[in-house]
C-alpha cells in the first residue's frame, strides 16, 4: 500500500475566516490543502475564486495549495492562478473542451496537472490523457458540497487506476472520513481529501492523526 497524504477540504469551515482555519489545518498535520473552487455554473454552488486564493497565499507561505476547480471554463482561470501561487491545479474532464491542451496549459504556467471526474464519467476517459496528469481525482461524491455520503462504488475507478498506472498519483474526494479511508487507500488511493470529517471536529489534529494512522501504519 502506498504511503497517503492528507489533504483537508475547507469548503465546510469558516470561510469568513479562510486562513486562520487553514492554518488551523496545517498545524494540525495536514499535508497540503485542498481548496473548493465552484462557479455556480458547473455546479449549483459558489464558493471563491483566485482573488481569495492570491490572498490566503499571502499569509501562508509554504503549504501546498491544491484547487480543486469546479469549473466551466476551465481555461480561463490558469494564469489567474498560478499567479496566486497554486502548486496544483485540477479540473474535471467533463468542463474542458480539449483536455490535453487545458493540461499542457497548467504545465506552461508550471503548476501541477490534476485531472478530476464525476460520479457519472467512465474512468477510461482517462487513459488518453494519463502523460498528461501528475494527478487523477476520483470523485466519491457529486461535487458541489460537503458532508454528503461516499459513493462506495467509485472504488472500482480507483482500483483500475492503480492497476494500470502504479506510480499516478490518485486522490478520493467526497465523504471521506475514518469509516471510509482505509477502503480509500486499500483502492491504491494515495491523496486522501477530508472535509467535513476534519472540520466539523473540535479536535482536527486528533483527526487528521487518526486518518493518517489508519491508513499509513
Ligand atoms: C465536494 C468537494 C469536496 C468536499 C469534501 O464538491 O469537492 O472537496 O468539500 O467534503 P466532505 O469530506 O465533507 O465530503
Ligand atoms: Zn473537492
């Protein structure tokens, strides 16, 4: 089993409070953020945008910044965010129109390649773009809120993933918590993101310890 990082989702937190809660998390051990970028378009739900990003880069420095856009254009938004510091830059399949020139794009403006699907979208999709990704994104849940319940059968996509590509990295995205990791990573998930789970609690760091336990002893 491969070693899995813990990314936490602050999509649930206090967003009046963007960077006291995420550097709550990463005092808390997290291995990198995971930020809910969403435009109302691709899914029913409005969150923030690189402005936002640009300014919580400001105050924190070091931390990997993944965002996880819930786009539809994903194009657009590229430069605006590798000009707020973002190390990683995911879309989903389903937004962009030519997949492989939206991932050489991020290449260019040197953030990291994710490739995100839905619930709905076959796996396979994938394999033509798998040069192209530094990460795959299987979504547990339909994106565009938290707290909703893991879809235990996106497992499969995981498992295929694994079997096909042993060095990708894969990340599960959607009611992911202590009941649901450890069949997460046992896929060959290795980017595990958390978010009600983690921030509902009074005590993430014991939470975001036992996620890491459960899954990397
Ligand atoms: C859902 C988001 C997820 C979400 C995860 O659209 O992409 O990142 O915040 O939250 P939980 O863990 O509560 O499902
Ligand atoms: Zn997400």
């Amino acid at each position: 089993q491969v070693k899995c990082k813990i990314g936490p989702s602050i999509l649930n937190a206090d967003l009046a409070d963007l960077s006291k809660e995420s550097e709550k998390l990463l005092d808390s051990g997290a291995d990198y953020l995971h930020l809910d970028v969403m435009d109302g378009h691709f899914v029913p739900n409005i969150t923030f945008g690189h402005p936002v990003v640009k300014c919580l880069r400001s105050k924190i420095k070091e931390a990997f910044f993944e965002t996880h856009m819930m786009v539809s254009k994903p194009d657009e938004w590229i430069v605006p965010m590798a000009d707020a510091s973002v190390d990683q830059y995911t879309f989903h399949v389903e937004a962009s129109e030519d997949v492989a020139k939206t991932s050489r794009k991020i290449r260019e403006a040197g953030m990291k390649v994710g490739i995100g699907i839905k619930p709905n979208t076959e796996v396979t999709v994938i394999d033509e773009y798998i040069e192209l990704a530094d990460m795959v994104l299987i979504m547990t849940v339909e994106p565009g809120f938290g707290g909703q319940k893991f879809m235990e059968k996106m497992l499969g996509k995981v498992r295929y993933l694994r079997e096909n590509y042993p060095g990708l990295d894969i990340e599960v995205d959607g009611g992911v918590g202590l009941g649901t990791i450890d069949a997460c990573a046992q896929a060959g998930a290795n980017m595990i993101v958390s978010g009600s789970a983690v921030t509902s609690s009074d005590d993430p760091r014991k939470v975001i310890q036992q996620l890491r336990d459960s899954v990397n002893s």
